[in-house]
C-alpha cells in the first residue's frame, strides 16, 4: 500500500472512530495528523493497518499526549 492510500485510510479511521464508536466531534486537524504520526511510528513494518489495530492505538495516544 502507498504511503497516500495510507494516510487515506487512517483519515477514514479517524473519521469513523469519533464518529460511529466515540460519538463525538472530530478532534482538529494538528490533533489527527499527530494521531495518524503516532500510529505509523508506532507500528511494525508488517504490522497491517486495521480498523482495530488503529483503534487501539487511541487510548495508547492519549496516554502519549500526556507524557510530553
């Protein structure tokens, strides 16, 4: 997968996170492309980029945000 169908695809993630499972507002833009930064530093080179694997990154995320 491109490194563009990527980032479409954790876009959509985001977007369907907060809107179908959380209920809420989408954070802003400089708070999603750190989310989306977050995910792919996070992940293994063969790790697939999955709804659920991207889900659980969130709580992993905040918990990043309020170390720095």
């Amino acid at each position: 997968m491109t490194k563009e169908k990527e980032r479409l695809l954790l876009d959509d993630y985001w977007a369907k996170m907060f809107a179908l499972h959380i209920g809420c507002p989408c954070p802003n833009e400089i708070v999603k492309e750190k989310f989306i930064g977050f995910v792919l530093m996070n992940r293994k080179s063969d790790t697939q980029l999955t709804e659920e694997f991207v889900f659980n990154q969130l709580p992993r995320f905040i918990n990043y945000l309020a170390e720095i």
